[in-house]
C-alpha cells in the first residue's frame, strides 16, 4: 500500500497550523494509498507548540497519520524541511544503471537523527 509522506515545517503558527493539519488529513487519495503527515516544529513558543502537542495526540500514535518532530531551536524552514524528508526517507535512481541502488545505499545513504533503522 503507497504512502503519501507530507512534511508540513511550522514556526509561530498558531492560526494556521490546525486548519491546515485538518485539511490535510481529509485531502483525497487515490485507492489505496494511506497518507503519514511529518509535522516539523522549528522550536515555536508555547502557543504553536500546545496546538501541535493536541495533533499529535489526536492523529498520532505509533500507527497514526501524524508524528510531530521537533527543533531544540529555530534552524529555519530548510533544516524544518530536511527534518521531514530524512524521516520520509526517499532516493531516486536512474534506469540506466549509472548509479545502481547498492552504491547509493552503500556510499550516499546517511541515516537522519530521527532514523529507526538497525545501523
């Protein structure tokens, strides 16, 4: 079953970010594919914070749509957006076998600080 990661990077949002949460996890999907909404916390204040604490707690869980990544401190949009994609975790290839998948895997593949993996 495909999977539609969305990173969503947030800083002092309060106004926003529930609106957009709830939209995203009523947008339509084609058949079958499930949706895994990355929430990225660049260290908001208290009140972006609590909304996005609530979120988590009403889509998370360890099999829910949501998981909430946070920022010690404000690193800006770009490292909020790195956060995501290193959970999301995709890599690209070319079919012409340049570049095999063992050799990105062996040489270019870094696991992120949020990673799972066994290495």
């Amino acid at each position: 079953m495909p999977t539609l990661f969305v990173v969503i990077p947030v800083f002092e949002e309060p106004h926003t970010i529930e609106p957009c949460v709830r939209r995203a996890m009523v947008a339509p999907l084609p058949t079958a594919w499930t949706r895994r909404l990355l929430l990225v916390d660049d260290a908001s204040s208290r009140a972006t914070a609590d909304i996005a604490d609530r979120l988590a707690n009403e889509f998370g869980g360890p099999n829910g749509s949501l998981e909430l990544l946070r920022h010690a401190t404000n690193r800006g949009k770009g490292a909020a957006l790195r956060t995501g994609f290193d959970r999301a975790l995709a890599i690209a290839t070319d079919a012409d076998a340049v570049a095999t998948l063992n050799t990105i895997l062996r040489t270019g593949l870094r696991c992120s600080p949020h990673c799972r993996c066994s290495r």
